[in-house]
C-alpha cells in the first residue's frame, strides 16, 4: 500500500503542473516532450473477469488486499504538437468481465506522433485476470489469479505468482514466467525465454527463433518431452527420463507416466532444462 500511495501522489504532482513537460522534466533523465499523468478508481462491484488492452506503453498488473480496481495512467509523446487528449483509458462491462482499454483518436502528421500510455493497475487478487496485451511495451504482472494470456509484439514479458495457468507470445523481447499453477504455450522470435513448468494441460509448446531457452520442469510431470535446437545444444539435468534419446542438438524422452508432449525448440540458441525446486 506505500508504494500505491507514493506513486499517486507522485502521479497527482506530475498532473498538476500541466500536460506539456519539455525538456528536462527529470534531473537525471532528461526528456524532450510532454507528459499528463492522471489516475481513476473503477468499482470491482459484479466483476469476475478482467482484460487489458494497450496499444503502445508499459503495463503492470499488480493483485492484492483491495475491493476496488486503481489505475495510474501517464500519456507521453515526444512531440508537444501531440494532443494527448486524443488517447483515452476506456472501460467495457460484459457479461462479468472489465476491459481497460487505450484508445487514440487522433493522427500523425507534421510534428506529431501517435502517443503512448503506461498503466499501472492494482486489483483484487481474487480478480481472474485473463489476457494482457500490448503492441510495444514491457507487460509485467504479479500476484493475480485466473487463467492468463500475455501477447505484446515488441517488449518483455515478466510474471510471476498466478493462480492459473499462463501463456505469453512475444515477437522481441524476453520472457520470464514463474511460480504459476501451469505453463501453457510460449513464443517469442528473438528473445529469451525462462520459465517454470510446474504442470501442463495438454501439447504446450516453448519455443523461440532465436534464443536461449531455460526451463524448469517438475519432476513429478507426466509428459512427453521434445527439446531440439538447430545451433546452440541441449543440456537436460535432474529430471528422470525413460525411452531416452540424445543427440547434440536434440533429446526425447518420458516423464512419469508419459501424456501430453512437451515441446522446447529453437532455432538459434542453446536449451537448459533442470528440475523444478
């Protein structure tokens, strides 16, 4: 709750002194633009579900002891010709579910450019928080429940304690998944990946174009496992496997009791599977 309340009143300052912020805005990070940071508190009253839809910014997602949903928003643009107006912070009710959704209304033209927002939200941790997504911009999320899928085009995708099974897609950036009741499948292009695998709901698939893969596995999974990459090697340890096969490159072999296949591929990067602590 300390952090929560120093960022408002930081954010209730930053607002105060108007939209633009030219260059300088901070001692130690000089920025050249304008910056309007506002915040809103949205009723959680008859909601099951939650989403967050962003187009460009940060977005985290923070779960705790609250009945109420809180959201800190900063626009930004590099240019002050920018109305930042123009983006707003929508709310959708459906049938049990909150979508936080960024919208921009405005156009790119001659010294101004499609601004971004950063969102920081604190909801109930009971919350299900079922998909985040944003098309440039770091996702980071902690402490929520419910069955969740992450998806950014460029930017890294951190989250950790979920009551639910995740999956995230990235096209650059680094993933990192941990302490979640089951891993689902996994992307990115060009990125790393490190995730915890402490069970799977059928096939799941953790694979990348290029980069380094490290994947904790619990023992006690029953599965099917692939690792295989073209360049890089493999290296698999503390983990018991039956029907293994090994190559330089790739390794197969059974979990437990076997089941569903779990796949861990890249095409340029080294693979480390070890067991899950």
């Amino acid at each position: 709750m300390t952090r929560h309340t120093t960022r408002r009143q930081l954010l209730a300052g930053v607002a105060a002194t108007g939209s633009a912020a030219l260059a300088g805005c901070s001692s130690t990070t000089p920025f050249v633009g304008q910056q309007l940071a506002t915040s809103e508190t949205v009723p959680a009253e008859d909601v099951d579900t939650l989403r967050v839809d962003g187009d460009a910014g940060e977005i985290t997602v923070l779960g705790g002891d609250r009945d109420e949903i809180d959201v800190d928003v900063e626009k930004q643009s590099s240019s002050i010709r920018t109305d930042l107006e123009t983006l707003e912070l929508r709310t959708d009710r459906t049938d049990g579910t909150l979508e936080l959704r960024s919208e921009w209304d405005g156009s790119e033209g001659w010294l101004r450019d499609r601004p971004s927002m950063t969102l920081e939200i604190d909801a109930p941790r009971e919350l299900a928080l079922e998909a985040v997504r944003t098309s440039v911009g770091r996702v980071t999320v902690r402490d929520v429940a419910g069955d969740l899928r992450v998806d950014t085009s460029t930017g890294r995708v951190d989250v950790a304690d979920v009551d639910g099974g995740v999956g995230a897609s990235t096209s650059t950036g680094r993933v990192e998944i941990r302490d979640v009741a089951y891993l689902d499948d996994v992307s990115t292009n060009t990125g790393r990946v490190e995730a915890d695998v402490p069970a799977i709901d059928g096939d799941t698939t953790i694979s990348t174009t290029t980069g380094r893969i490290e994947a904790a596995i619990d023992p006690d999974l029953d599965a099917e496992l692939r690792v295989q990459t073209n360049t890089g090697g493999v290296d698999v340890s503390g983990l018991e496997l039956t029907d293994e096969t090994r190559g330089d490159d790739v390794l197969t072999g059974t979990l437990g009791d076997g089941g569903p296949t779990l796949r861990l591929e890249t095409n340029t990067g080294r693979i480390d599977v070890r067991a899950l602590e």
